[in-house]
C-alpha cells in the first residue's frame, strides 16, 4: 500500500501555478475521454484558484516580480496603459464570459457540445488570469518604482498634455484602486461563478434549468456592476493632473482632522489618566503633560487649523473663490502645478512630523521648534508659487482673466499667510 501511494505521488502533477497551466495538465491526464463531472470539476478548481488570488493582498508587493513589458513602463504612462488598454480588455473578457456561460447553450443530449460549452468557459478563465496577472504586475511595478520621498514621478515640460502625470498619491491611488477592484467587484464575480459550478448538475442539465439561469443571471449582473466600477475607475485615471492634486490636498484636510482629534484627546489629562490603565502601543501617549508642554500643544492646535483652512481652500472644498482658477484662460500652467505640488507635498510631510513632536512634548520643544520652522519654510515656497501663477495671468492681458479674483486671492493669501506667522512665532518664540 505505501508502495502504490508512492507511486501515485510520483505520478501526480505539481500544483499549477496558473490557469492555463491547469487547463494543460487536465488534457494531458483526461487524454481518452473527458466527463462532465471532471469538467465541472476542473471548473470549480479554477474560479477557486481565481478567487484565492484576488483575495490575497500582500502576495504582490512582497514577492510578484512583474513582467519586462510593463516593468519598464515610464510610471507616467501606467494610467494610460491601464485605462486604455489593460482595463478595456478586462471588460470584454469578462461580458464574454458571461455569453459563454449563458446555460441556454448547454446542450442536454449531447456530450461533444457540452465539451465545447466547458471549454470555452476554461479558455475565458485563462484570458481573466492572465489579465489579472497584468493587474498584478502594474501592482509590482508602481510599488517597486514609487520613490521614497514626495513628488513628481516623471517631468516633462515640453510635451505635458501628451500623457497623464503621475504623482506619488496617484500612484498610492491607483495600487488602492486596483486592490479594491480585485477584492470586490471581481471577487464578487468570481464567487458568483463559484456558487453557479457548484450549485448544479452538469451530467443532467435538464433538471436545473430554473436553477441554471438564476444563477447565471446573479452571473451576469455581477459582470456589468464590475464593468461599471471599472469605468469609474477609467475615468480617475484620465483626470488631468490638476484635479488628481486637489483630491490629494483634500485628503490632506482629512489627515489633518484626525491628527486635531488625536491632539484635543492627548490634551486632556483624563487621557492619561484612562490610558495608563491599559497597556498602550505608544509611551508618549503615557506621558502626562506639564504646563510647559501643554501650551505647546495649544498653540500646536492652532497652527494645524490654519493649515487646514490652506488645503481646504487649495481643493476648493470651500464655497469661496478658488486659489486655482478653473477657466480656460485662467488655468494653472504645468509648471506651476509642478512646484506647488512639490511644495505642498513636503508641507504634508513636515505637518505629520510636526503632530507627532508635539506629542512627544516636553522633551521634543527643540524638534518643534526645528519642524515648525520647516513647515513655514514650504508655506512661503507655495505662496510664492501661487504669486508666481497670478502674476503669468496678469502677464496674459486676456479680456477674460479675472483681475478682481486674482487681487481677492492675493488678499486671502497675505492674511492666511500673516496668521500663520503669527501662531508659528508664538511657538519659535516661547522659552515654556
């Protein structure tokens, strides 16, 4: 017996490593003949192979290694690779899918056209694989290249309308986006299909018609509400670089919210006082606050609101005039969008910083001291950039260039810029 078990160990096949693999190791050992509970079999393995791989999340940034072809794409051109081409073609493969298992086609008496009915559906399968490999591979690549600092992944200044930029949160994004495609709508889609192959016979379709196409509807269904998630997604990806910026800086605002949240609750003594009942991830968060330190946080507080109110103004997330004019002759050039994103980006950096110093107050007033002097450092580089921005518009001499708004905006901006000052003076000049 442990003979025969060693020989059939011998003989199996290893674990396929891809659909297509599966699809080739099924022919070479069902070369005779092929019966319906082996194809149905076959059919369950692979959506559950599917299924298992859209649902892992850490396999592709720590070991995919992606294929040349999409490895070395400029990351600038990914968006485009990806909504043009790797999408559109996920799309068609998948309402081709749903016409091919459409169980109207399975033909009850005729074993040779149930073959082809389960063949086609296998060879779907392979083309989904293999397009959910590129998904993996446009996955690798951008974790693989995203620098470690902030900003522009690629420049161009001559030819900026020829591709979409990409920055370091769009390329954040996209990887967000494509994992959650993978392990919703598709995943969705890949269990409906599990729940149709293993739900009916297929040695005797004529007793499950109803259950057949109620199925395959739920199937189909699936199958459009992904395609539909996947325009959504198409069309973030063909947004103009501008707009992209703008979701970044609201997201800002958001971030900034919670690191407010985060401080009023070290603010309070009770905080302390509750937390030191439990054990905590952090030991700053275990550090009762001195007076010194808790004016620090105080005045801390205020300089974050101020810079709340810039991000919130920069994203026009505000009912007031916007800073970045969205007419067609009042546009922000490249450049500038370039600079300031740089800009604004390293204030993001020095902002995270800044929160998690004070919280570590008392003994940190010197790096709240350095980081809040950094931070104004990137404000005064993005005032001068906007400045910058205005004054080209003005250069213009367009009868449609808004004067009044650019002067209002520069009024906003020197009253933004003098509160800031003045809550940032306040704490490079404070000796506690």
């Amino acid at each position: 017996m442990v003979e025969q078990a060693a020989a059939a160990a011998e003989t199996a096949p290893a674990p396929a490593k891809s659909i297509s693999e599966m699809l080739q190791q099924f022919y070479q050992h069902h070369a005779d003949r092929k019966w319906d509970e082996e194809y149905q079999e076959l059919l369950k393995k692979a959506v559950s192979y599917l299924l298992a791989r859209v649902m892992d999340y850490t396999r592709i940034v720590y070991a995919h290694i992606p294929a040349p072809h999409v490895y070395q794409l400029e990351p600038a051109n990914i968006p485009d690779y990806l909504g043009k081409v790797l999408l559109p073609e996920l799309q068609q493969t998948l309402l081709r899918l749903s016409r091919a298992m459409d169980p109207s086609q399975l033909a009850e008496n005729d074993l040779e056209e149930r073959k082809a009915w389960y063949d086609s559906n296998m060879h779907h399968f392979v083309h989904i694989d293999d397009q959910l490999e590129e998904l993996d591979d446009v996955r690798s690549t951008l974790w693989r290249k995203l620098p470690l600092g902030k900003g522009l992944l690629r420049h161009d200044d001559n030819n900026h309308h020829s591709y979409v930029q990409l920055t370091n949160f769009r390329a954040r994004q996209t990887q967000y986006k494509v994992r959650t495609l993978l392990a919703e709508p598709i995943a969705r889609v890949l269990a409906a299909c599990d729940s149709f192959f293993h739900a009916v016979s297929f040695s005797n379709p004529a007793t499950d018609k109803r259950l057949l196409s109620s199925r395959w509807g739920v199937i189909a269904r699936r199958i459009n509400s992904s395609n539909d998630h996947m325009d959504c997604f198409i069309k973030w990806l063909q947004q103009p670089l501008v707009n992209i910026a703008k979701e970044e800086w609201q997201k800002m605002v958001e971030k900034i919210e919670t690191l407010l949240r985060s401080l009023l609750k070290h603010l309070n003594p009770l905080y302390h006082k509750f937390e030191k009942g439990y054990e905590s991830s952090s030991d700053d968060e275990l550090v009762p606050l001195n007076p010194t330190a808790m004016k620090f946080v105080r005045m801390g507080l205020t300089v974050l609101k101020i810079c709340r109110i810039y991000f919130n103004k920069l994203s026009r997330a505000t009912n007031s005039q916007p800073l970045i004019f969205a007419q067609s002759c009042m546009e922000m050039d490249m450049k500038y969008l370039k600079r300031l994103l740089t800009c604004t980006q390293d204030a993001q950096t020095f902002i995270s910083v800044f929160a998690t110093e004070l919280r570590a107050l008392p003994s940190h007033r010197r790096q709240v001291i350095e980081f809040t002097a950094n931070l104004i450092g990137r404000f005064v580089e993005s005032s001068h950039v906007l400045e910058d921005y205005w004054d080209a518009l003005i250069a213009k001499n367009h009868p449609n260039v808004d004067t009044d708004a650019i002067e209002d905006n520069r009024r906003w901006l020197k009253s933004w810029s003098d509160n800031l000052y003045l809550a940032t003076a306040k704490i490079m000049s404070s000796t506690g």
